[in-house]
C-alpha cells in the first residue's frame, strides 16, 4: 500500500552497511530497490578508491539507467558524490549478447581502457585472458566466460550460469586511455604515464573533471523525493562527507599533489522529503504499529519466539546452528517459518498482519579511544564504522604522487584490502565480539 503512495522514490541512509542491508530487505519484501554504493573513501582522500568499490558503483549508476526500481537506496556521501556523465558510461561500457557480433581486434584494447589486465594464465578479480576464441574476465562480482565463432558471440557465462547478455561497466572511473588522458597528459604527464601502468594506485583520479565534467547522481535517477531515515543522523553524514572532501583538498594543495578543486567532485543535492523514520517515537509521529525485535542468538531465542505464536516468521541467518535452534522454537509456538541465509536491518513484529521478521545476533560496536589501534597486531579483528569487521594487517607505506603517506591495511572476505589513511583512524576500533564477548 505505501509502494502505490510513494514509489518510485530515494531511501536515506546514514551509512552503507545498513543501506546495503536494507536493500536486502526490500527486495525480500516483493519490492525493486537499487542500492548505489559510495567509494571507499571520499574523493581528494590522499588514497585513491580500490577498484572493486568503483566497478560497483558504475554497475549501480548503469542499472539506474536502464532499469525501472521502485526505491533508489542512498547514503549522503553516495548522493553529494559527482559521477560520470550517462553519455560517458554507456559509451565505455560493453555489451554482450548471444548470437551478435563482436570486434574481435578491437576488444583487447578496449577491456585494458576499462581497467582490465590481461594475462596469459587464469585470471583474477580485475583482468582477463583471450586465447583463440575464448574470452575469460574476472570483475570484482562475476566470472564472465565468453565463447566466439568468428566474431559471433556464441555461449555466454556468467558465474557458471548460461545468460543471453551481459553488460561490462569500466573498472575504474578515469579509463586507461592515452587518447582519454590528454587533458591531464598535457598537465601532468608523468602523472597520466602512471595512470596507464598502475591504474587504481595511480592517483590520477584526483583529476577526473579535467577529462569529464562530473555531473549530480540525479543526472541517472531524476529528482525523486525522499524517505529519511534518521534525518540528524544523515544531516551529520552529509556535512562529514563535504568536510573530508574539502579537507583532502587542502591537503594535497599543501604537499604539491595535483588534484581538481572540491566543488567539482561533491555538492550537496538538496531532496525534497516525503517523510522522515526513526528509531524512537518522536514528537507528532504516527506509530504504525511496528515494533522492533532484537536479533536473535542462542541465548535470547526462546524468550524472543514466546510472543510470535501464530505469526508468519521470516529469519534471516547466518549460522546453521542458530537455524536449526530459531526454526524448532518457532514451529514449537506455533508460528510458521521461512528461513534464508543472509544479512538484514533488522527484525520487527507487525501485530496486524500477524508477520515478524527475525534476524540473527548482530554487532554492537562500542566506540574506543583513538590511541587503540597503535596497540593492534597483525591478524587481530578491528571494524572500520564504515565497513564492517576485517582483519588488521599493519600499518603500511604507500607512495601517491611522488610523496610516501602511511595507511591502516584492513583485510575484507575475499581478499579485498582497505587502506585507509591516518585521517579515519577515529573511524576504527578494536573488535570485541557480541555484547563484548
């Protein structure tokens, strides 16, 4: 009913773990939500975004072109970030499909402009390898595997999975073009030859709008209006995220870094509300009867499945331990149960229609003083406020444009690493586990 009211519409959200989550949770819900990522760090940082969090965020950007969604999932860093213009993306991508012709001659040089690596061996996340008639690309996200005769596409893959088509974004934002690199060759040479060989770690992103003029994210999905989830919340995320951006700047201007000003990357973009949810009752709210459960664990479960007799139970897990517990306490309530493996935003009961959600023990982070992570060892478990848990690795020195700066290296599932600067060490804490333990 409140889909037919407010849809298509922006969803606000503080931060990208619970804006991710939630987008889960709407899709669950029957609804099509797109979820558009931030990078991992703001634009001007002295370290550059790794390339998994860009491909993403182009894929995001490509489908809020071309596909139809009824809730475009925001953070305010993802929504004050400039992007690409929709001309340049849908020109630097790729498409696939089954049947159509490729060229052939042409495809080395344009996945290499995209960001992609080739290599003779199997490929990793972020190359690819093409021998005779047989194209294999690894993306941050999918196992692309492509089958030619002649020039004619003929069996497409995508995760083991056959497909009719595929669209391939850029992995990077700035392409691994000597044609597209002129504006910043003609300024910085030295600095567009780096872009060519390391791509990512080349720092030459920090010069984006001498190649293209970025344009507001609603360039991709209109001037929708807005559902804001906790509005200080997102009001105090938004200004953060302009301060960094205007911060970075000054830093680089004062080691001698080239960089384009702040104001080309990030403007604030100003949404019109339709309403506003919290947490905790507020002042003229209107209750719609929903109330929050808390995630379930071995030890709360029992008492937490006691009032949903009767109840359509949906629970999200994680642990199979924890399922088989959660499904033979519900079925003894007499509720009944739908179990799938994943993460959520949260649980709730919905007394009028007889439906709750349950989800498992989520973490309760406690903020810890700055000075911490100097005590850190390698291998020990930290949670970065925007990322999640990883595991620490050290301190590590990178060089980015001719000057040597030191990073926290925090390891992520996969294998993907994080270098955040000294800037964010406010932002990282030792990990302890649920409720301490």
């Amino acid at each position: 009913e409140i889909k037919k009211l407010i849809a298509p519409s922006f969803i606000l959200i503080p931060t990208p773990q619970v804006a991710g989550a939630l987008t889960r949770d709407l899709e669950r819900a029957g609804l099509k939500a797109l979820f558009i990522p931030p990078l991992d760090v703001p634009p001007l940082d002295v370290s550059s975004p790794l390339s998994a969090y860009q491909y993403r965020r182009l894929k995001a950007l490509y489908r809020a072109l071309n596909e139809s969604f009824d809730f475009i999932v925001l953070t305010p860093s993802s929504l004050f970030h400039k992007v690409v213009p929709p001309e340049v993306l849908i020109e630097s991508s790729l498409s696939f499909k089954k049947g159509q012709d490729v060229d052939y001659s042409k495809l080395p040089q344009k996945l290499t402009a995209m960001g992609f690596r080739r290599v003779e061996s199997e490929p990793e996340v972020g190359e690819f390898s093409l021998k005779g008639d047989f194209l294999h690309l690894i993306t941050p996200d999918e196992n692309v595997e492509l089958s030619l005769f002649g020039e004619e596409v003929e069996e497409l893959k995508v995760n083991g999975r056959e497909v009719s088509e595929f669209t391939l974004v850029p992995l990077l934002e700035l392409p691994q073009d000597k044609e597209v690199l002129k504006p910043i060759e003609e300024v910085y040479p030295e600095l567009a030859e780096r872009h060519l060989l390391l791509g990512e770690l080349s720092g030459a992103e920090k010069l984006l709008p001498l190649v293209y003029k970025l344009v507001p994210i609603t360039e991709y999905t209109g001037n929708l209006k807005a559902v804001i989830v906790e509005s200080e919340q997102v009001r105090v995320q938004g200004e953060s995220f302009l301060n960094q951006v205007k911060e970075g700047w000054e830093l680089l201007k004062r080691e001698g870094i080239p960089s384009a000003k702040p104001e080309e990357f990030a403007k604030e973009v100003k949404v019109e509300p339709l309403f506003f949810i919290y947490e905790k009752p507020v002042k003229g709210g209107i209750d719609f009867g929903i109330k929050a459960l808390p995630p379930v664990d071995e030890e709360n479960v029992k008492e937490v499945v006691k009032s949903l007799k009767g109840y359509r139970v949906k629970l999200i897990y994680q642990s199979s331990t924890l399922k088989e517990e959660a499904e033979r306490e519900l079925r003894l309530a007499g509720a009944e149960v739908e179990s799938e493996k994943g993460t959520s935003s949260g649980g709730f009961r919905f007394t009028e229609r007889n439906l709750a959600w349950l989800t498992e023990s989520q973490l309760q982070i406690v903020p810890k003083k700055k000075e911490d992570i100097t005590s850190l060892e390698p291998g020990e478990l930290v949670v970065h406020r925007d990322y999640g848990i990883g595991i620490f690795q050290g301190i590590v020195s990178r060089e980015i444009a001719g000057k040597r700066f030191d990073f926290i290296e925090i390891e992520y599932a996969g294998g993907e690493r994080l270098y955040a600067p000294f800037t964010q060490i406010d932002r990282i804490y030792r990990y302890t586990g649920y409720r301490g333990k």
